[in-house]
C-alpha cells in the first residue's frame, strides 16, 4: 500500500469530524458570534498539515465572515497540497478562490477569507511572529507532539491579551485495539508505543490531554472548556466509512515506525502482530479507539 502522508490527513477528517468535542467547539462557537461586523478575525493555525481545519471551519459555518488565516507546518509536501487541495476545496464549496503570490483568497457574498501558507518550524515562526496579536490560535492533533510547557507559553505569545485558543485532539494515554489478538502482547505493544511518544527527541507526551490542564495555566491562559475527543473507528457490517481504512493502516504504520527494532519487542512476534492487526482491517473487524481531550482556553490579560 502507499504510504502517503497527505492522503493520511485527508482520511483522518471523517474520524475528526466525529470526534471533536461538540460543547468546546459550541464556546468557540459563541465566542466568535459576536465577533464585529467587517473587521478580520485573525487566526494562526500552528502544525496545519493539509489545511483541513480550515475547510472544517468554514464548512461548519464557525468563522466570521472576514478571515485572514495562516497555516504554518514544517513540511513542504503538506503545505504545497494544502494550497492545491484547499483552492479545489474553495471552488466545489461555493467560494471564488483566487491564487495570489501571497496565498489564496476565498471570496463569496459578504465573506472574504484570506489565506497564507508558511512552511516553516513553528519555533522560528513563534520568533519571528511573537508579538503579532493574533485573535485566535488553532492548534489541531500537534500539541502532543511538542515539548511542554515552553512551546505553549511561545504560542501564546502569538495571541492577542484575551485572544482564544482552541486546542483540540491532544493524546490522552489510552489506545485500544479490539478484538484482541494476544493479551499480554498487545499491552506490551500498547505501552511501548505509548513510551516511544514520550521519548521523541523533539518532544512528545502520551498523556498531552490530562497534563494541558497545567500547562495552559501556565502559559497565562484560562481554560473555558474542555473534553474528551476519542478517535473511535469501527465497521458497519463489515465496511468502514470513507477512507478510515486507509486511516487505520496508517496508524498501523505509526506503530511499525515506532517500534520495530525495539530491544523489548521479538521482531517475528511484532511481524505477526502487525499483520494479525492489518488482516483484522481487511476482514472489516478491527476496532480502534485513541482517548484524547479538547480545550478552548482563553489568554489571560496582563496583570
Ligand atoms: C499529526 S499532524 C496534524 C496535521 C493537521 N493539524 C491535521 O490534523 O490534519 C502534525 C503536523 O505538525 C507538523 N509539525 C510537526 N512538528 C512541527 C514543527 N516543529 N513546526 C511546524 N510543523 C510541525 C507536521 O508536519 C504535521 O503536518
């Protein structure tokens, strides 16, 4: 099979649309409801990949009418998909979506979004944006994978006093895979995986959603709301919806990468495991849950 990133995040966005948690994302909702007529809300999406959120944003109506939007990611290959995906995505939603040199603006009566891409680190952007006073700060399945708390308390210098932050689809520490193949396996691939998070030399933590409780506090934020945003993937007779089994093979793949050549793992057992899970998509049986919470927090006005 392929492996390709950007057809991972495509697939992912049935399995977040489901899963983000409906009352934080009702108070962001009634946070930007009173937004001023005709004045830009601006937003910085940090670890944006393909642009997704923002085509969710829009597609779920959660945006002003006046936008200005900047993805930041890393990767080239994402950023370069998310100006050709979002433009198509544009046009077959109702938007006049112009290319300039300097991104892409959405246009349609009354509503003017404004987009700009970045490929960047978003340590040097944070450098070079600190200060900005941005309105509202996106940061979607990333915060995780970054080290805590001092990248939070960077990203909250990217925020206006009382701009909002809206962090969704931080791991939480749990992860299941149904139905069981080896009890005793699974558990040691479960922790271990789990341990290979918190051991990322960039930066990582297994258990992001419970300890974002603090270190929002800590970044000068107040939280107005959070909750549990489980990815949970299953089949209905025997079929999964839209692309999640592209989805769950690549969370298989996550797995491999983590894990293979691991000094506690016999590599001939983590080879059968693999393919007992890969053969359980391909039946239409496997079951996969990943426990993960949400935030709106808001930045606290210097004292
Ligand atoms: C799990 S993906 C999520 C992408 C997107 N938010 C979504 O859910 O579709 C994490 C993204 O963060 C980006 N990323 C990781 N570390 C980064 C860094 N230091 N600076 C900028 N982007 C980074 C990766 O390139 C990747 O696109």
């Amino acid at each position: 099979m392929e492996l390709s990133f950007p057809r991972y995040l495509l697939a992912k966005q049935s399995v977040d649309d489901r899963a983000l948690n409906r009352v934080v994302l009702a108070d962001l909702q009634n946070a930007l409801a009173t937004w001023p007529i005709g004045q830009a809300l601006r937003v910085v999406e940090v670890g944006a990949g393909i642009g997704t959120m923002l085509a969710r944003l829009l597609r779920w109506g959660v945006l002003p009418p006046q936008v200005e939007y900047i993805l930041v990611d890393e990767m080239q290959e994402n950023i370069d998909f998310a100006r050709n995906w979002l433009a198509e995505w544009g046009k077959q939603n109702g938007f006049d979506a112009q290319t300039g040199e300097d991104g892409l603006r959405f246009s349609a009566p009354g509503a003017n979004i404004q987009i700009r891409f970045c490929q960047a680190d978003v340590f040097d952007f944070m450098r070079a944006e600190a200060g900005f006073g941005y309105d509202l700060l996106v940061a979607h399945a990333f915060l995780d994978l970054m080290p805590m708390p001092e990248s939070l308390l960077s990203l909250f210098g990217l925020l206006k006093p009382d701009g909002l932050a809206w962090l969704t689809v931080n791991f939480d520490g749990v992860t299941s895979l149904e139905p069981v193949l080896n009890p005793a396996l699974d558990a040691l691939i479960e922790r271990l995986y789990h341990q290979s998070m918190d051991l990322r030399p960039s930066g990582g933590d297994s258990q992001s959603g419970r300890h974002l409780f603090g270190h929002i506090e800590q970044a000068g934020g107040e939280i107005v709301s959070a909750g549990a945003s489980d990815w949970v993937v299953y089949p209905a007779k025997g079929q999964y919806p839209a692309e999640e089994a592209y989805f769950l093979h690549f969370i298989l793949h996550f797995f491999e990468n983590s894990l293979e050549e691991h000094p506690q793992l016999d590599a001939g057992q983590f080879a059968n495991w693999l393919a007992g899970r890969r053969e359980q998509i391909r039946q239409g049986k496997l079951v996969y849950i990943a426990h993960q919470m949400d935030f709106l927090a808001r930045k606290k006005q210097p004292v």
